[in-house]
C-alpha cells in the first residue's frame, strides 16, 4: 500500500465516447508492459555490472563473435525478468513491483560488486537468520551512493511516468501476451549463442548465481517453496537409547567438556598449522595439543554448517533427510549429562533449543570485553560461565558437562572489532567494512590479528578448563563452522555455493586439547593424537561421533568408523 502511494499509477481521465483519439491516447502514457521493459532493460545492464564483467573476461569476449554473444545475454537476461515480473505485475502493483525489483537488484549488484558474493538461497537464509549486529558491519557510505547511482535514475523515471490505463480484458490479453512473448524472446536469445552460452554456463557456475534480480527471485522462491518439497513433519526423536559406557561407574571427578564452535577460521591462517605468521602464540606454546590440518566444512556458512555438523546425517545425507531430527546437543542430554549452550553470535540455528541455552551477547556491559557496549569479545562467554553451568541440574551435573562456546571470532567484514588493541600485531589493518577499498594486506592483517585473539580465548579457556582440574576430568574441542575469502580472485566474505566455493571457505581448523585425567579417563593419548591428526581427512561428518565416543556416550546412532579419536583411543578405558 505505502509503494502505491509512492509510486502512483498517474491515469487518464476516460474520455466520453466518441470524443477519444489516437493523439488522446497516446498521451495518455506509455503502455504498462512498455514500462516494464524499460526497467528491465536498466535491470539487465546496469543493475549486473559484475556479471558483465566476468562475460568480458571470457577468452575471446573482445572478439566480435563475444561481443554478439554479450549482447544476446544481456537482452535474454533482460526479457526473462520482464516475464518474470510481469507474472506479478498487475494493474497498480506494476509500479510497485517494478522499484521493488530495482531496489534488488541494485542492493544484489552493490554486494556482489563489493564482496565478490552471489545470491543465492544459502546466502538469502545467511541474510535473513543475521542478527543486527552482524548486518550492521556491512553497511557502509558507499552503500547509499551505490545503491543511488544504480536504482535512482529508474525509480525517478518511473515515479514521473505517466501508464495508460487498460480495462481488465485488454489487459489481461496484453500482458499474457507479453508473458509469452518476452520467454519467447528470451529463449531466441540464448539459442542463437547456444553452444556458447552452454560452454559458459557450464565452465563459469559462478555466473549462474550473478544474474540480477533473477538469483533473488529465484533464491526467494527457493526459500519460499522449501516447506512444501520438504514437508518432513515434526521434529523426530534421536538417540533415545543413549546412555553412559563403562567410563562413568565409579567415577571419582565427571568429565567436563567445552566445545567451542568456531566462526569464520581459515585452517591455513593457524600459525599452529604452519601458517607463515605466528598468529597463534599461545598455543603454539603449548605441547598439549594437537590440531587436525585436513579438516573440510560441511557448508560455507553458519546457517548451513551448525545444523549440519551437528547432526548425524553427514553432509551428503543432510540436505536430502527425509525427516528434521533432534541433534548431538539432544543425545548428550538424553544420555544424561548436562547439556549447555552458550552464544556470542547470532543464534544455534535451532540446534540448542532443546538444552539450557544463554545469550552473551543480549546485555553487552562487561567493560574489557564489550568496549563498544554493542558487541563483545568472546573472552566474555567465560566471565560468569561457573554460575551458568552451577545453575544446571545437580544429578547430571554428577554425571558430566558438555558446554558450547560460540564465537564471534573471525566474522567479517568488521574484522578489525574482532581483536583488543593489544592483540593487533599486524599492521596496517583495514579499519572498514568497504574491504575493497583497503589493500589485501591490510585486509589479510586484520583478519590475523582476529585469529591472535581467538588464539588468545582458545588458550584462556584451556586455562580456564585447567583450573577446575581437581574438581572435573576436562577437554576442549575447537572446531571452525566454515572458512573465508579475502579477496582471493576478488571474493571476500564467505557463503557461496558448496560446489562453487573456494577452498579457503571450506578448510576449517580443528583443535583438540585433554587433560591428563581425561587422556586416562578415554584411553586417548595427546601424542597419539598429534601424530595421527597430522595426515588424517577429516570432515564436519565426523564432529557429532567423535563427540559422543569422546563423552563415552553409547547409542545406535554412534559410527566408530567415524569417530575421528578411535585410532588412538586404547581398549580398555581407566
């Protein structure tokens, strides 16, 4: 209603019969699906710059033969939108439709432009499961001068423009045959470049997910249309049967684990893991612990790799599930231990909603932690974490604790908050989410200094953990939910489609640190472990059996072929 009145359709008073002309008529403006045309026209342009510019770094996209193929792509690109909108464009909800479109594909063109990202419905479930916080890093000022350079000549066009007025028949013949007409167009386009466009496609995925509005269109109704190709029903039980092996009869001290999920860790970027820069001192201090350095994620962003690596599905397996089922948080739980979740990001993704779960970051106050008073440093889940963990049920506290910690840690753009002033050995940084306009180094910097911190919280919660020794039997595992571009092929962020994705936003660190008398209490030596992690391939499918063969936890659902620890985990369990 409000873009109605924004953009309102501006008809002609009907003229008496007999009294109408073709002078009258014209002026009484432009037909509506002239109007959409034109806008789609700016759309398939202007509004796909960065699609334009990969075509033009095709082999031969100078040659003439390129050129007739970059301008059969744009006027199919641009006459398949028009009869995509025109779908939905009826009567007055053209013009709202219209700049609803522009504003899109203006905001799509902008973001891929500035970070290299595509739309698709991965990267639109990432949009709409962030929080504040996280979406406020990525505006910046160039943001409304982007968006008004591409979307503010059409939208003033098109407030100014006067659309003839169709009676219902007439315009319901036109505009089905508009429909038909610019599919048609469309598909003449492409078959007149066929066997490039299909080499293209083919070669280049990357440009399937650059063709603006269109992969928001389409990722829209993906999402949309999700409910009813997976109507998978209610939530179905898992691990029912689990309960505590052998380990726990007897028992002098419980085992307390704290698994700290990862955020946004390239595994390459680990001075532990033979990175060029010391950007993990402490821990490389350290002679008890041993890191896995072929480790893979089973999605590029946290909507899609938490749910995945704690399930019990396997990457493959879990896009295609027939059912929704309960997770590892929920087995543990079943087993018996106390079970807590503790955030410094946006949200489990549902996969805490059935175990004690707390917000750090709801009420940002503590001074070291949270300078900014928006958002906190994830050295701030351990202040009070005592209190939370006492607050849990006494009898499976008795029993033993599993506690996640979900890190800011590396999110970008805002790379530079994620570190204390003293944590910022690399220098210069880049101070600006706008990451293009900062140097790869200066991006590089202030992505290091980010691990220097995480580095820092890694090493303060094994101290943390070494502390309560006398009291529980205690274990770390850290493990990164997906990696990140920095500017690599001029790609930065993270969130591109699985098949499509570099490297860098798949290989992820993977950290394990036990205690003395949890090396006793499993059988798992440490040495053993820094030796067999050394050469293992390790993926997300492996995180929810490693965890339970960790915790001693027996059920039907547990695979010893992928428990990451059971090569060097003894027989006999003390």
């Amino acid at each position: 209603m409000l873009l109605s009145s924004a953009f309102p359709l501006r008809l002609s008073r009907h003229h008496p019969a007999g009294t109408a002309s073709r002078s009258s008529s014209a002026a009484a403006g432009m037909h509506p699906m002239a109007v959409l045309l034109l806008a789609c026209l700016w759309m398939g342009s202007v509004c796909n710059i960065p699609l334009w510019r990969e075509v033009l770094q095709l082999p031969g996209a100078h040659t003439l033969r390129g050129g007739v193929f970059a301008l059969a792509f744009l006027l199919a690109v641009s006459f398949a939108t028009a009869g995509v909108l025109a779908l939905v464009s009826w009567d007055r909800a053209l013009k709202p439709v219209i700049a609803v479109a522009v504003l899109t594909a203006a905001a799509g063109a902008y973001f891929s432009n500035t970070y290299g990202i595509v739309i698709d419905p991965g990267m639109l479930t990432n949009v709409i499961q962030t929080d504040v916080r996280e979406a406020a890093d990525l505006f910046t000022w160039q943001m409304p001068l982007a968006l008004l350079a591409m979307a503010g000549p059409p939208l003033v066009w098109l407030l100014r423009a006067r659309v003839r007025p169709l009676g219902w028949r007439r315009r319901a013949l036109h505009q089905g045959a508009f429909v038909l007409g610019a599919f048609a167009m469309a598909a003449v386009c492409i078959f007149a470049v066929f066997q490039d466009f299909s080499a293209t496609m083919r070669n280049h995925t990357r440009m399937r997910y650059l063709i603006n509005p269109l992969n928001s269109i389409y990722a829209v109704g993906s999402l949309a249309a999700k409910p009813l190709r997976h109507d998978r029903g209610p939530l179905q039980p898992l691990g029912r049967d689990a309960h505590l092996g052998a380990s726990y009869q007897g028992q002098t001290a419980p085992p307390l684990l704290v698994l700290v999920l990862g955020e946004t860790g390239r595994s390459g970027n680990f001075g532990l893991n033979g990175y060029a820069r010391d950007t993990t001192p402490e821990l490389s201090a350290r002679k008890d612990i041993a890191s896995a350095t072929d480790a893979w994620s089973c999605g590029t962003s946290t909507a899609a790799s938490v749910p995945c690596m704690y399930s019990h599905l396997g990457r493959q397996a879990y896009e295609k599930r027939p059912a929704d089922y309960e997770g590892l948080m929920d087995v543990l739980q079943h087993a018996g231990l106390a079970v807590l979740w503790v955030d410094n990001q946006s949200g489990c993704k549902g996969v805490c909603d059935r175990v004690s779960n707390a917000s750090t970051s709801a009420h940002p106050t503590d001074p070291q932690w949270c300078a900014d008073g928006r958002e906190c440093l994830d050295d701030v889940m351990l202040q009070g974490l005592d209190d939370r963990i006492a607050a849990l049920p006494a009898d499976q506290r008795a029993r033993g604790v599993v506690v996640v910690l979900h890190q800011m840690g590396s999110h970008g753009p805002a790379y530079t908050k994620r570190s204390l002033p003293s944590q910022k050995k690399f220098q210069p940084e880049c101070l600006t989410s706008a990451l293009q306009e900062c140097t790869r180094e200066q991006v590089v910097n202030a992505y290091d200094n980010s691990i220097v911190s995480t580095d820092h919280f890694l090493n303060s919660t094994i101290g943390w953990l070494e502390a309560r020794s006398g009291s529980a039997q205690t274990a770390m595992v850290y493990l990164a939910d997906h990696g990140e571009s920095l500017g690599e092929g001029g790609i930065y962020l993270h969130g591109m489609p699985y098949a499509i994705a570099p490297d860098v936003q798949k290989h992820v660190p993977w950290i394990t640190w036990l205690s003395p008398a949890m090396q006793q209490r499993t059988g798992i030596a440490t040495a053993c472990l820094q030796k067999d992690l050394r050469s293992r391939h390790l993926t997300h499918d492996n995180y929810f059996h490693s965890v339970l063969g960790l915790m001693d936890v027996r059920t039907g659902v547990y695979e010893a072929a992928q428990d990451m620890y059971a090569e060097c985990r003894q027989t006999g369990r003390g």
